[in-house]
C-alpha cells in the first residue's frame, strides 16, 4: 500500500472500525492508495489508518454516502474502487474489476456478495437487498442480483454522474444513474465475510428498513435517456 499518487484510489468510508482496519488495508493490493473516509469515529480508526500508511479523509457529515463521495471527491487515480471497511470484504478482489475497467469491457462492476459462513448476512438484510434488486429490475432493466459496496470505475466519469443521496442510497444511485448514462454494468459473485463489529446500517430491522427507504427514494428519481447493460 502507498500514500502517494497511484492510478488506482480504494474509497474505505470509515466509523469505528479500528479491530478491522489493519485487516483491510495490508490486503490493499500493491501501489493502490487506501483513503479511509472517517465518518467521526470515536475508537481512533483515523489515527490507525495513519499509522498504517494509509490516506485519511474526514467527513463530519454523518451518512454512507457522505463518506464514499467525500471519498471520490479527494481519489485523484483514474479508477476509483470502493470496499466496506468493515473486514466483510476483501479489497484485493478488486484486482480483476479495475483489469475490466482499463480493459473497457465494463464501465463499472459490481461484487455479489456470497456469505461464508453464519452470521455474514444476516436474513432481514438479505430480504432487503433482494427487494431492492428487484425493484432496481423494474426500474432499469438490469439484472442484478445485489447491490453490494464492493465496485469499481473511472474516476471522471463517477464524478460526472453528480450523485446526490448521502445516506444508504449512495450505492444504488450510482447504479441507477450508471444504467441512465448508457453505462456497460458487471457483476461478479465474491465472497462475503461475518464483519467486525456490529453493522451501522443493516444490523438491525429499523437499520435495514432505513437503507430500503432510503433506496426505494432514489428508485424514485425520473429516468434519463439510455440504459445500461449487464455482462
């Protein structure tokens, strides 16, 4: 992992997830640059993720996307991934998503999530998430199955989709929008690890009925011109 300029930025929004830290960035893959988004922890992640080479970024505006598009806004790379940092998922999956990207045989891809083991994803969040896809079916005509954190994409094309939703319906904008703008959209199965520590979105019911509330809001927005594909 490195602090300076790479041409690929790993975007880690971050709230109390010191015990999963180091986990997360000595698997970012060599030359990339981690940027650990904290979100106004309290348990010292952001002096962690210092200490440990990485990049911090602060945001004081609570919300998911708050921290992901403070995120893209700081990345300079030309690809810019995203990864839950919560030792759910493996930044170093990332590796054949940007080859895809660089390659231009897809503007952006997608992780579906496939849990090991009890306890990685809970029933309630599952039920959500295959909610949404459907819904997000409907909406598009994109055949996803997940909607999950684990992406990547070019950077000025990201910035040009001008996301707004700051809250949980970050991740879902970016698709909705993407499949809007005429974008080539991947999805690959990766697997998917119990997390440290208790989830801040889709831990509980109210969490995850708030996330689908959120979502079923940007499902919501007036389609643009185009559609998107799905390899």
């Amino acid at each position: 992992m490195t602090t300076t300029s790479s041409d690929v930025d790993v975007v880690l929004p971050c709230l109390n997830e010191a015990e999963a830290l180091p986990w997360v960035l000595e698997r970012i893959p060599p030359g990339w640059r981690a940027l650990v988004v904290d979100n106004g922890s309290t348990d010292g992640s952001a002096a962690i993720a210092h200490a440990l080479g990485a990049t911090v970024v602060r945001e004081t505006r609570r919300g998911f996307g708050a921290a992901c598009h403070a995120g893209l806004r700081a990345a300079t790379a030309d690809v810019v991934c995203f990864c839950d940092c919560d030792a759910s998922l493996d930044p170093s999956l990332l590796v054949p998503f940007v080859r895809e990207v660089r390659d231009g045989e897809a503007d952006l891809v997608l992780g579906r999530r496939r849990p090991q083991g009890r306890g990685a994803w809970p029933a309630h969040a599952r039920v959500g998430n295959l909610a949404l896809a459907r819904m997000l079916r409907r909406r598009t005509g994109l055949r996803l199955h997940d909607l999950g954190p684990l992406r990547a994409a070019r950077r000025e094309p990201l910035l040009a989709l001008g996301l707004t939703d700051r809250r949980s319906g970050y991740p879902l904008q970016m698709v909705v929008r993407a499949a809007d703008a005429g974008w080539r959209i991947a999805e690959h199965d990766v697997p998917y690890l119990p997390r440290s520590g208790a989830s801040k979105v889709t831990g509980t019911w109210r969490g995850t009925w708030q996330a689908v509330r959120d979502m079923s809001r940007v499902l919501g927005e007036t389609p643009a011109h185009g559609g998107g594909t799905v390899r």
